[in-house]
C-alpha cells in the first residue's frame, strides 16, 4: 500500500530553519537547496513500507528515520505518513 506523505506545520517550519542555517554557515544560499531536496526525498520514501523503521523509545506514538545527520519523526496513519519533526541528531532526545 502507497501512503501520502503530508507536513506538518512544525515539520515546514523545521525545514525552513535547517535551510536557513545551512545557507548562513556555508555563505551561499545554493548550497541549502539540494541538501533540502535530500531531506525531502527521505521523507517521500516513507510512501512505502514505512513501518520499517521501529517506534521512536522515547515517544512510542513516533517512528523515527535517520537521514543523514538528521531524524525525521513521523506517525503512521491509515492512508499516510504524517512528518512531525526534522532535527539533528546531536540535538538532545525528543520527547512529544
């Protein structure tokens, strides 16, 4: 079964801010964008067999993807995959 894929708010904002800061700590803005296609097109992968990645110990209600220096937590629904959160993976645990 193919799910969609759908983004949360917090999700968009996440990807705004690594954008952001990535464009600010390499001084050029392009070198942002294909980094950001990269975490996009993890989360796109997630349409099928998502419940590859185990529960999230910390938030059993999460998955969590590793993507790079990054983790994607997301929920399984019945017709999709909802991203919740994009962050670092140094970044202490997430909890909700």
């Amino acid at each position: 079964m193919t799910h969609r894929v759908l983004y949360s708010r917090r999700s968009r904002r996440d990807l705004e801010k690594i954008r952001i800061y990535i464009a600010n700590e390499s001084a050029n803005a392009d070198t942002a964008d294909p980094f950001i296609r990269q975490l996009l097109d993890a989360c796109d992968s997630l349409k099928d067999l998502p419940a590859r990645f185990p529960p999230y110990p910390f938030s059993p209600r999460w998955r969590m993807m590793p993507a790079g220096n990054y983790l994607i937590f997301f929920r399984i629904e019945p017709e999709a995959v909802s991203i919740g959160h994009i962050r670092h993976a140094a970044r202490r645990p997430f909890g909700s």
